[in-house]
C-alpha cells in the first residue's frame, strides 16, 4: 500500500546530489509551476489546436488556455482534497501533504507539452506513418520495445520525456521538477509493451529507467516482474490531474462550440444545468436571469458546474482513498460522481462527438493536419538516414542542435525527429510545409 509520507517528495530529478531547500518564499511546488511558465515549450503551446481551428474572428481554447484552466482547477482539487486529507488524518498536518495544490497544478500545466501539432490528428500521423505507411519498411531495425513506442506514439510519454531528456545544451537532465509533479503527469505509468494496440503509454524506453527511479522514490507498487517491462500502479494524484482535464475539456469545449454557433444558447444551457437537482437549478437561475449578455450567462453556468465537478471528483478521491493507495481502483473520477452528474456529463461527452468533433471545421483541420505532419515525418526521417545527401543537409542543417538528427542508432534518430516535429507549433509547421512544397518562400 502506498503511503502518503513518501508519495510527496521535494527531491528534483538531475540534481538529487544537491537536495538543498532555498528559501525564497516559494515551495518546491511552485518552483515547479513557475519554471513551466517560464519555459519556451509551454510558451509554445498558444500556437497548437485544442479542438477548434486556431482563433479567427471568435476567440476559442489553444492549448494554452486550455492548460491554464486545467491548472486552475487542479489547484481547487488538489487543495479541497489536501483538506479533506489533513482533517481524515490530523496526523499529517503541516506536513507536505498541504502542497498537493501546488504538485497538482504544476503537473496540469505539463500535461500537454508533449502534444505534437493539430492534437489528436498530429499523434495519429506519427503512428500510422509507421504502422501503415512508408515507415513500415523499417520495422526490421527496430527492438520490438523500440517499435512498439514508434507505432503507439503517445502525447503523454513524449510531455515525460520532454521534461525529463537530457538534451543537448539542457543543464541537469531535463527541467529538473520534483518526483511527484513528474510522476503526475504520467496517466498511463507502464511501458508501450502493454499499450495492446492503443496509443496509451507512459514513457519511452529511453526514459523507461528514469522512470522507474521517480516509482521506486515514492513508493509507486510495481505491477511487472523482474526482467519485464515496466508498469506501475498510477501515482495517486494523476487522479486529480486527469479530473481536472476532464473537467475542464468537457465543458470549455462546450462553451467554445457555442460560441462558434454549433450549439443553440438553448442546447448550451439544458446541457449544462442537467448537472443540478431542481433545488439548485433555482438558485443559479436566480443570477442566471440577471445577466443579459448571453455568452456570459453561458459563462457563469459553465463556472458553477466546474465548482460542482470539482466537489464531486474531490469527494470521490478522498471516499476511494484506500482503493487508490492500494492500487485497486478502477477508472477516472469521473466515473466515480454521482448519478445524476455522471448521466450529464455522458450527455455532454455524446453531444461533443455528434455536433462538435466530427464537425466540418475539426475534421478539416485534423485532415490537413495529418497531411503536414506525414509528409513533414517522411522527410526527416529519410534525412536522417541518408544525412550525405544534398538534400537531407538542408532538411537537418534547419534543425536546432539540441535535437541528435546524428544519433548513433536509428531509433536515436527517429526519436530526434519526434522530438523536432513534437516542438512545432500549428503555424510552424504549416509554414515549413509550405516551404518544402515550394508553395512559400522568405520574403526577398
């Protein structure tokens, strides 16, 4: 059983020799939070989709914002739950048990950094250039280990191997965050090995024994025998991290499908106030009629839900405490709500696929988006191979050198160009599509 004395660790991945405590006012939590924020990577993101097409005249999440509010709530969960916890257990008062805001809120703002461009339809161009296109030529010089990380590509793994890989320039290997703000952004903690043809997986064979460091610190139970690949029982507050997520894509992508006119305010507000009992549904009415700009009213629904939601999952946690210390609970949080949540919230999810994912607009941009990243992965990847060709020169001379296009094996290299293509933004790999095509060129 795991124990929340050893799951809350201050010790920073690159710089366990020097495990020294500043103070400057800021927990190591929050130095974890601001260093995210800082970073170029996380910058980044307000140039990759959510969802929706990049904004145009109706401002709609990036992943950005999008990050920003899962952070947001994640704090509101991590700190009810940190409550309920300290009042279940008086003994853990003043303990670091008080940070897991803080631990959940970093982690929710690093969930997405490995995201390659245009979301879901990025990953999948990856994968499938190996699984289905040319790249399937190549599985012979792969380990089966190493193929099957190539052909689950998996945004989550790659965001663990984003703050954990030493690049080359990188000081300390990696951002240098704590154990368990790095250990709660890992949602899927085993190997590709048990992915079982589904793109979920929580870390690369490169970084499989980095990660096994982080599990055995904080007393993680391991699932696989020795000499097996590794898997794990989730770190505990992935839980809230993933909530949070939940929580936050459900309902915004809602908002923002309203916004854009795919929703009537009419569908919009029986969707959201299905969430409460009749009782409630008086008292948010109350203020509801009061407002009378209809994208605010839309807007102050979607935050007393989210406070609802937030209530829910946090209950949830503390009442499956045990379970979740003991590595037998099963699912999400949200599956874990009550009734009359859990069937609204199924109504949002099924609304969501009918009206808003397979929409005219996001199907376009995932179309167009697996076309650039394919070609984009097809071409870097045969530079990589062939780096004496005129041709692959100029492809990896474009490439920063933190990036080993020159790694000794091949799948040093692919996983080079991963982490190339990984980095872009939306715009960035337009533009360079653009340019390779010969449909762009620099300003003369």
């Amino acid at each position: 059983m795991m124990d929340w004395k050893t799951l809350i660790s201050t010790k920073r991945l690159g710089m366990e020799a020097y495990h020294v405590l500043e103070s400057d006012g800021r927990s190591e939590f929050l130095r974890d939070y601001d260093r995210l924020v800082f970073s170029a990577p996380f910058r980044r993101l307000q140039n990759k989709t959510q969802v929706f097409p990049l904004p145009g005249s109706v401002f709609v999440h990036n992943r950005l914002t999008h990050s920003l509010e899962v952070s947001c709530v994640g704090r509101s969960l991590g700190n009810k739950v940190s409550r309920m916890l300290t009042n279940k257990y008086p003994e853990l008062v003043d303990s670091l048990i008080e940070d897991i805001g803080c631990i959940v809120s970093a982690a929710c703002l690093a969930h997405d950094l490995g995201n390659p461009p245009f979301g879901h339809s990025g990953e999948r161009a990856i994968s499938t250039y190996f699984s289905e296109g040319e790249g399937k030529k190549l599985k012979e010089h792969f380990t089966s280990e190493e193929w099957d990380d190539i052909i689950h590509f998996e945004g989550n793994a790659n965001a663990f191997r984003l703050l954990v890989h030493q690049f080359k320039g990188r000081r300390h290997g990696g951002f240098a965050l704590t154990y368990s703000t790095l250990a709660s952004i890992v949602k899927y903690p085993y190997s590709s090995h048990y992915a079982n043809g589904k793109p979920k997986f929580g870390f690369f064979q490169t970084e499989a024994e980095t990660f096994r460091t982080i599990a055995d610190e904080l007393g993680l139970i391991c699932l696989s025998p020795a000499g097996a690949p590794l898997k794990y029982c989730r770190y505990p507050l992935v839980y809230l991290v993933e909530a949070a997520d939940d929580i936050c894509y459900q309902l915004m992508d809602i908002e923002d499908a309203y916004k854009l006119k795919i929703l009537t305010h009419k569908d919009t507000v029986d969707l959201l106030l299905s969430f409460v009992d009749d009782g409630y549904k008086c008292r948010i009415e109350e203020v509801f009629n009061m407002v009378t700009d209809k994208n605010e009213q839309i807007a102050y629904l979607r935050s007393k839900i989210i406070g609802i939601l937030i209530d829910e999952c946090a209950e949830a946690f503390v009442l499956h405490e045990k379970e979740i210390l003991q590595g037998s609970f099963e699912g999400s949080l949200i599956k874990h709500i009550t009734p009359r949540c859990k069937d609204a919230y199924k109504s949002c999810s099924e609304i969501s696929v009918q009206k808003i994912y397979r929409s005219r607009d996001v199907l376009d941009i995932e179309l167009a988006g697996f076309r650039i990243i394919n070609t984009l992965i097809e071409l870097m990847v045969d530079a990589t191979m062939h780096p004496e060709k005129a041709y692959s020169r100029l492809l990896i001379d474009r490439v920063s050198e933190q990036y080993d296009m020159y790694a000794s094996t091949l799948y040093g290299k692919v996983q080079a160009v991963f982490d190339y293509l990984s980095g872009m933004t939306d715009v960035f790999a337009l533009d360079l599509y653009r340019k390779i095509n010969g449909n762009s060129l620099p300003a003369i």
